[in-house]
C-alpha cells in the first residue's frame, strides 16, 4: 500500500472494480493507507484484507482463492464466530457472480461450503457438553438461503435461455445444486424448535420461492424425489449423512411449503417409488409422503408401485404401512379402469383422467 503512494500522494490506485461487496460493506478492499493502519490491530480483519487482495488478482473462481475461503471460513466455525464465517462465503459467492458463468462448476464450491458450515453449526456441543444452537445466527442462515434461491433462479434461466438444457452436464449442474438445497434444510428442522414463529414462516416463504420455480435435475426429478432419494447423503466427495427423523422432517417441510405430492420423473416414478428403491425405507418417511398426499398405489411407467418395489427388496408392505388405510374408493375404481381396459381419456374430466393414469 505504501508503494502506491509518492510524497504523501496516492498515485496508483486500486482498479475500482472487484473492490466492494454488494452484500456486506465491510468486506471491501481498503482503498487507502490510513484505512489499512486502522484496521492493523485487528488480526481477523488484516486476514481478510489479505484474501480480497489475492482473490482480486487471482480470481474468485481459482482454485486456490476457493481452498483459501473455505479454509478461513472453517477457522471463524470452529472459533464459533459463524456471522463472520458466512458472511466470507457470502461475498465470495456475490464476487464470483461477477466473472464466473451460472453454470461454471465452481459457482458451487461455496454453497457446498454452506453445507459444512452449518452441520459444524448444528453439532457443536459448548461447554458443558450441551448441542451449541446459535439460533441468534438466523439472520446469517437465512442470507446463506437467499442466496440458493438467487442461484437457482439463474441457473435455471442459463439452461432455458441458452437451450442446454437437455445436456447432461448442465443437468448434473443444477442436480448437484438441488442437492445443495435440501442439505441446507437439514440444520433449519433442526434449529426450528429454537427459533421464532416468524423467523419460521420467513424461511418457509423462502422455502415456497424455490418449490414454485420446480427445479428438475436427472430424469426429471424434483425436489421431493431427491428428499427420497438413496443419493440424498452424497454430495461430492464428502458425505453428509441425514437421519431418517430429519429426511421425514425435510418431506413434511417440503410438502407444506407446495411441493405437489403427486409429482412424477420421467419414469412415471414418485416420491414414494423412489423410496422404495432405496435399501432403507424408513417409516417415518413413508407416513410423512403418505400424510402429504402421496398414493401408495400409483404405478410407474413400468406399472410398479410402492408394494410391488420393496416386495423385489424383500419386504411386504404390510410392515411398513396398513394398505386398507390408504387406499380409498377413488383409488380402487381408476384401478378397476384400467384393469379392465376401460376408456375413458375423452370421457373423464382432464383432472379425472390424470388420476385415473396414475393407478
């Protein structure tokens, strides 16, 4: 900084661009000598001065700027210090939005980042052995989620836009981003009961932006399929386990925020066949998916159901859920139509004829 000046005067000033943060004012490069003296007893804020400068030169996108963020990001989580820890990430994410492709691969990294941030949030015990639960950090749990739902909102308009959708790269783009989200669910069920009514019902509003914008990723999955899916633990090369308490936590959440029970993948598979798939099959999910309007005799495009999937497992569905409970009069007449070989596709009303299709 010293160099930039001759005589007392600032001749080579810093390039005006990359310099401030849209999101947190305090994350700017100082532009000045005296502004650097005053922040020289601060060890934290020189640090940090210290990775603008390198992520200017090098880039928000390289790969030693993205290790270097992470790496402090998790050195203020472990100090507890999560405001500043996500508000790092944060800028990051605004900066590389200036230079770096919705789809560019590494516009993830930070959001991947977000997931270990908070599990380290949410399983921290203080200490008397107590599990920490900062729910004064809503605010920066929140931001972390807004920031999702703006990503999202450009990714998907990249792939409508462009008319990429359909290549595979991109799609596992915003499938590893889908992902994202729904890691990002996990710690908010668990700092729910800790947090107020309306600090909920602002993250459920946040919630409902991304459900209405229906994100597809591989074979046409949504979000509720991913909830359901074996694949939901993997992420990457770090695996993030999620309870069977917390999956059923995060399909009651989901469903409640709009997603729509009856939704389909291009296989003809819901929610619940993708459950069924898996090895594990809790309970407690099956009931959540059932509760919220899912059929447990839809069939498939193969003409699978729910019970036919788990008995090639090896289980009845008896053991899981009472079938004469769920089952309903409406259920067993579009069974019997189209058992029967009934028609009925110019006969039944549109909403009739979808429901008639899925049994």
């Amino acid at each position: 900084m010293s160099m930039r000046y001759v005589n007392g005067v600032l001749i080579y000033p810093k390039a005006e661009d990359s310099l401030s943060s849209p999101t947190h004012e305090e994350l700017s490069e100082v532009v000045t000598l005296h502004q650097l003296e005053n922040i020289g007893l601060d060890g934290d804020a020189v640090q940090e001065q210290a990775l603008l400068v390198m992520a200017r030169v090098l880039g928000y996108g390289h790969l030693d700027t993205l290790r270097i963020i992470r790496r402090t990001g998790l050195d203020y989580a472990t100090r507890l210090d999560f405001k500043r820890c996500i508000n790092l990430t944060v800028h990051a994410i605004d900066m590389q939005r200036n230079h770096l492709n919705p789809l560019d691969h590494n516009r993830l990294f930070h959001f991947k980042s977000f997931i270990i941030f908070f599990k380290q949030m949410t399983n921290t015990k203080d200490a008397r052995g107590n599990i920490y639960k900062p729910k004064e950090y809503f605010e920066e749990f929140l931001l972390a989620f807004e920031k999702c739902i703006e990503e999202t909102e450009l990714i998907i308009c990249e792939l409508n836009c462009t008319g990429v959708y359909r290549e595979r790269s991109h799609v596992c783009h915003l499938d590893q981003f889908i992902h994202i989200v729904l890691h990002l669910l996990v710690p908010f069920v668990r700092l729910q009961p800790d947090i107020t009514d309306h600090q909920c019902h602002t993250f459920k509003r946040a919630l409902h932006k991304i459900v209405k914008m229906e994100p597809r990723g591989y074979m046409g999955a949504a979000l509720l399929h991913y909830s359901c899916s074996e694949y939901f633990k993997d992420i990457d090369n770090f695996i993030q386990p999620v309870s069977a308490s917390n999956r059923a936590e995060v399909v009651d959440l989901l469903l409640e925020t709009g997603a729509d029970p009856s939704v389909t993948g291009r296989d003809g598979n819901t929610a619940l066949h993708e459950l069924a798939k898996n090895k594990e099959c809790p309970k407690g999910v099956v009931d959540a998916l059932l509760s919220g309007g899912v059929h447990l005799d839809a069939m498939n495009s193969q003409g699978q159901t729910f019970a036919s999937l788990r008995a090639s497992r090896g289980q009845p569905v008896s053991q899981l859920v009472n079938v004469v409970r769920h089952t309903s009069l409406q259920c067993l007449a579009a069974a019997s139509i189209r058992r029967h070989g009934i028609p009925y596709k110019d006969v039944l009303p549109s909403r009739l004829v979808k429901f008639v299709d899925m049994h």
